[in-house]
C-alpha cells in the first residue's frame, strides 16, 4: 500500500513537471525561429506522449489500490 501511494504521488508530480514544460514550449513558440519551431513540436509531441504514459501508470496504480482495498 505505501509504494501504490508513493508511486501515485511520483506520477502526479511527473505530471505537474510535464504540464510545467509543455506550457513553457507553447510560450516559447511565438518567438522561435522555424527550425526551432519544428523543434519544439517535437518536443511538446514527446511530453505529451509521456503525460499519456503517466496518466495510464497513475489509472493503474489506483486500480490496484482499489482492488487491494475492497
């Protein structure tokens, strides 16, 4: 039960950190050169993919601190 709780709060944070970079690149954005544009959407592409990834790991950590606590 402690590490479903202490991975929880690992991803959440991961999270926040992520949201944190991808509004950083959107700002960023507005005053890049073109190929430091094509760069950066590969960047915020990257983020976003692991905020999907994280979203999933946290979803099943919860799962299965439901299914240990019924």
């Amino acid at each position: 039960m402690a590490n479903t709780s202490l991975r929880k709060a690992s991803l959440q944070s991961m999270e926040a950190e992520i949201e944190s970079l991808l509004k950083s690149l959107e700002s960023l954005k507005d005053d890049a050169s073109d190929e430091s544009r094509k760069t950066l959407k590969v960047l915020k592409a990257n983020a976003e993919s692991a905020l999907k990834h994280s979203r999933h790991l946290l979803s099943d950590a919860y799962e299965r601190s439901q299914s240990q606590n019924p």
